[in-house]
C-alpha cells in the first residue's frame, strides 16, 4: 500500500473509529435522558355536597379520589417526551356524574369514574425559553386558576386536555439571564379531551373534535402594566356544538403600583369582541370586558401576612337568544361563581359586579367573595352569590382546604320565566372537604 493509500486507510479508520464513538456516546445519552427524566404526582381526596333546588334531585354526595402520574424525559438532540395517566375512584357515588352512572335522580357533580391516557406528547426545545409541543397536553392561559379562554379545569377531578401542536417563543430578553419582555404563544388543537370522561356516551361530552386556532402575546416591557392580546378561533366539527364556533379578538391589561412601604394598588382593565364563524348557525357580534382595582396590604404579623381587597365588574354580553359571549374552552369554574349556575353564557348575557377579600390568616390562604349578577340584554337580576375558601399548605407537598359557594336565586319574574330550564332562576348550595398531595 503506498503512502498515501496509508494515509487515506487511517483516516478512514478514524472517521470509523469517531462515527462509532459518536453513536455509542448518543446512545448512552438517550438511555440516559430517558431513565433520567422526572416523575410527577398528583393526589386529590374530595368530599362534595351539593343542593340543588332545580328540577327536585335529591342532595348529592360525592366521596372521589384523583390520581395523576406523569413521567417526563431528559432531552436528546433537544427532543423530549411526557406521559401522564390519570385515574378518579369514587368511594361514595350517591350523585349525578354528567351522564355516564346514569344517576340522575341526584343533583350533578361532574367527577365520572375512570382511568385515562391524560397526556402524552413530544417536545423539542429550540432555547430554553421556545419550544414546540405535539401530543395531548395540557395547555393554560394565564396562571390558574383563572383560565377564562383556554384551561384544563383544574377544579374537577377529570382534567381537561388538548390534542395539539403548541409553539411558544419568548423573546426580546431585557438582559442576559432575565425574562423575556415578549413572549409568543400558538397552538392549533384538533380535539380537546373533557372533563366528561372517555365513557360519556352524550354528544361531545368526552371530546370535542375541532380545527382550531389560539394565539396570545404578552408584552412585559412596561413597568406599570403588562399586556396580553389574544386571538380564539374555534372551529368545532359536530353539530352539536357549531354554536360555539366563532373568532374571538381581546387585549388585556394589569398591573400594580406601590403607594407605600407597605400599600400596593392593583388594576385590571379588558376588551374583547366575538363574532360567529365556521358553521356557527347563529349571528354573533357580542363584547366582553372586564374592569378592576384594589389594593393590598403587607401586615406582616404571623398571624395575618397580607390582605388584598378587590372590586371588579365583568360582562359578557348576550342579544337574549343563542348569541352570547361564550368561553367554551375555560375554567369556568373560577367564574361568576363557584357554584357553577353560569358555566354556559346564559341568552341575556352577564354582568358581574363582585368583591374579592383575599388573606393570609396563621399561614392559610383565605379568600371571601360576593358577586351580584344580572342579566345583559334585559333589565332583571339572576341573583347574587357568597364564596369563600380556606387552604392549608404543609409538610412541604400536602394541602388541605375547605371551599363553600351559595348562590340565591332572584324570584324576578323574568328570571324564573327566562331561566328555570338552565337553572339560574334556582338556589344552590354547596361544599367541599379536600386533602391533596402534589410531589
């Protein structure tokens, strides 16, 4: 072999020798992000008496647990995964769960029996702020609970997820290692898996199959107020739900200011308009807004760490037939309040005048409200509603909380005649016992 066929036999070898280290060493790397990843868990034990006064059901009684475990990989080449099942066990069942026990001699409580395939999704993580996300997944605007477009319903023991390819980006970081001022979020979701249940046999109960679209932008840049502007299209493919197909356009904007060393005001202002689309039947050209302010305080004694009071007026306007604003998509259960009379936009629409007061009492979180609801198209009142809840942390991954919600119907006559079908036009009473354990 001449010289510079030894040459050539060498360097061969060593490209050899290279391709087969670069693959043992890639190989080692994907057992390694794959048996290196982080295990998650999630326990909610809950106990749920509900009285509801409309249609004469008897009070329910649910005594339910909900187990979530999820397993999410290290990254290879930038790509991940995460799995998660999740499973609701009912102890006690002495209640409607939405239309799978077939117990409708019970008033409702929406925790259906059953074990799902809840998540299961690839990522590839462009930098560590920008990733894109394909599977079912959980997805979340705006920090939970107050999911008012686009939530996983966190409040019921069934979650709500979405089969999707999510694309987030932030950029314009204010400086090496700090936030970024402009964050980008897009997700196109083509079904979304309800807190109904694989099981329920009603009409796009467990899943609403969809061609749909949400952007949202957020902008930190500005010291006094962070912005959000937002873009919903959804398209929904069943009949059954063609109402709810429309395109949604809002901008939102909050913020705080310190008044003192220790005083804080706090404001909310939002628009957003709604329009019918795809095969909606309906004509839809409806408003949303939503104004606030308040003011909190850092008391700063161990028995009292800070109070927060808030008032705050929210409208969700209705024409006084099919076309209100509806947020099909949400955690609405953190709306109007807690005891679910307005989870769907009722015909005359919604305005919300409510008050918030929120505290830390001997290291508890503690928060009373009021809201006092009418109706939008029409000059009557639905009626007013007094929450309150109490939540314990400790022992680092327990918690253990105590939530109340009495909604008393008005007995105006166009309320009982507008509303008695969808239950507004009827009290109902309601409380929870919880234990939880996240790790």
């Amino acid at each position: 072999m001449n010289r510079s066929g030894r040459i050539s036999y060498a360097l061969m070898l060593a490209a050899c020798s290279a391709v087969v280290a670069e693959a043992a060493t890639a190989g080692e790397n994907l057992m390694e992000a794959i048996t290196k990843g982080k295990v998650d868990f999630y326990g909610r034990l809950r106990y749920e008496h509900v009285d509801d006064e409309q249609g004469g059901v008897e009070d329910a009684d649910a005594f339910t647990l909900r187990t979530a475990l999820g397993y999410e990989t290290g990254l290879f080449y930038r790509f991940g995964a995460y799995l998660q099942f999740e499973d609701v066990r009912a102890i006690v069942e002495d209640y409607n769960d939405g239309g799978s026990n077939g117990k409708t001699q019970y008033a409702t409580v929406v925790d259906p029996e059953g074990t799902e395939l809840k998540q299961a999704n690839m990522r590839y993580e462009f930098t560590p702020s920008s990733m894109l996300r394909v599977g079912r997944q959980d997805i979340q605007h705006r920090k939970a609970p107050l999911h008012r477009y686009i939530g996983n319903v966190l409040w019921r023991q069934h979650w709500q997820t979405f089969d999707a390819a999510r694309l987030t980006a932030g950029l314009m970081p204010a400086a090496d290692g700090e936030p970024n001022r402009l964050l980008l979020d897009y997700t196109y979701a083509w079904n979304v898996n309800r807190i109904f249940g694989e099981d329920n046999p009603l009409p796009d109960r467990s899943d609403y199959p969809m061609n749909s679209h949400f952007f949202k932008a957020n902008w930190d840049g500005f010291e006094a107020v962070k912005l959000e502007g937002y873009v919903y299209s959804l398209d929904f493919d069943n009949s059954a739900s063609y109402r709810f197909s429309t395109n949604t356009v809002g901008l939102r904007g909050e913020g705080e200011r310190a008044l003192a060393e220790r005083w804080k005001m706090l404001y909310t202002a939002e628009f957003a308009h709604q329009w019918d689309a795809y095969e909606n039947p309906n004509d839809v050209d409806v408003n949303y807004y939503l104004v606030e302010g308040g003011a909190s305080y850092k008391v700063g004694r161990p028995w009292l760490d800070a109070i927060t009071v808030k008032a705050s007026y929210e409208v969700l306007e209705g024409d006084g037939g099919q076309a209100s604003f509806q947020t099909p998509l949400g955690t609405n259960h953190a709306f109007q309040g807690w005891a679910d009379r307005f989870l769907v936009t009722p015909g005359d629409g919604i305005e919300d005048l409510f008050f918030t007061l929120r505290g830390g009492v001997f290291g508890a979180n503690v928060m009373l409200m009021y809201h006092d609801l009418a109706a939008n198209d029409r000059d009557y009142d639905y009626g007013t509603e007094w929450d309150v809840v109490a939540e314990k942390p400790f022992l680092k991954h327990w918690m253990a909380g105590a939530k109340y919600a009495n909604y008393s119907a008005s007995d105006d006559a166009l309320n009982v005649a507008a509303n008695s079908a969808t239950g507004q036009a009827f009290d109902k009473e309601i409380f929870w016992a919880y234990l939880q354990f996240k790790w």
